[in-house]
C-alpha cells in the first residue's frame, strides 16, 4: 500500500516549506510548487482521468493566476480528487472569494492557521481515500 500524497501551492517558500515538514512527519508523500502550475493528465484528452494526489493545498494569492483559478481549471477537467481533499489558505480574502472557494475546495484555512486545524482536516481526509488506488505523476503544462 502507497503513502498518501498530498500536493502544496504557496509561493511563500517558508510556509511551503514548514507544510511540506508537517506532511512528511504525518507520513505523507509530499510535492511541493512555488507557483500555481497548470496540471495536464494527457495533451490528447480534454479531462483528467487518473488522479495525481489525494490531497492539495494552495495558497489564493501566488504569482501569474490564483489559487481559485487553479482549481477551477481542474474542475473543468473533471479532476477526480475529491474536492473536500482540496483546500484554500489565504490571509486575506473576500466574502465573495471565498463563497466562490467552496465551489472548487471542501475547506478555507485562514493564515496564520493552527496545525490542529489540518491535522482534524486531514483526518477526514484519509477516511475518503482508498491508497490502493494509483496515483498519476503531476504533469505540468
């Protein structure tokens, strides 16, 4: 059986980095971005067929498009990760931002946010995962 993967998006590179030590200490396999790339399952399909993580957290505000942004585009291609696996963290979002968030994520983490807070998220997390399932390796465009 695999680890769980859980992939991080924060251009603040201290917080990506404490994220990515809290993952890995809960024995997680973690992938981390500085910015938030563009996932492409195949150049020939339109949709996303085979998972690439379990868990993704990404930051709102980061360089070039947004956290939303992202996670609208994987909706659009029909993303198979369970959206209560998918997180927003921001320190400073609009009521309307974050009615919008729940759309495209299951959860919004205020920063500066609580560990407890991920770990209880988390939790719940690995109760929806099925790890005998194969992940796909996170292609970029």
């Amino acid at each position: 059986m695999r680890k769980a993967r859980i992939i991080i998006f924060d251009d603040d590179l201290l917080i990506l980095g404490l994220l990515a030590d809290f993952f890995s200490d809960m024995n997680f396999e973690v992938q981390c971005f500085a910015q938030p790339l563009l996932c492409f399952s195949s150049e020939s399909t339109k949709s996303c067929l085979t998972p690439c993580a379990d868990i993704i957290i990404i930051d709102y505000r980061m360089p070039e498009r947004n956290g939303l942004e992202l996670l609208h585009h994987q909706k659009q291609r029909e993303c198979p990760i369970n959206i209560k696996n998918k997180a927003i963290m921001s320190g400073d979002m609009s009521e309307e931002c974050l009615a919008e968030t729940m759309e495209v994520a299951g959860v919004f983490f205020r920063k500066p946010f609580h560990f407890n807070e991920l770990t209880v998220w988390m939790k719940d997390c690995l109760n929806r995962l099925d790890l005998s399932w194969h992940l796909d390796d996170y292609k970029t465009m």
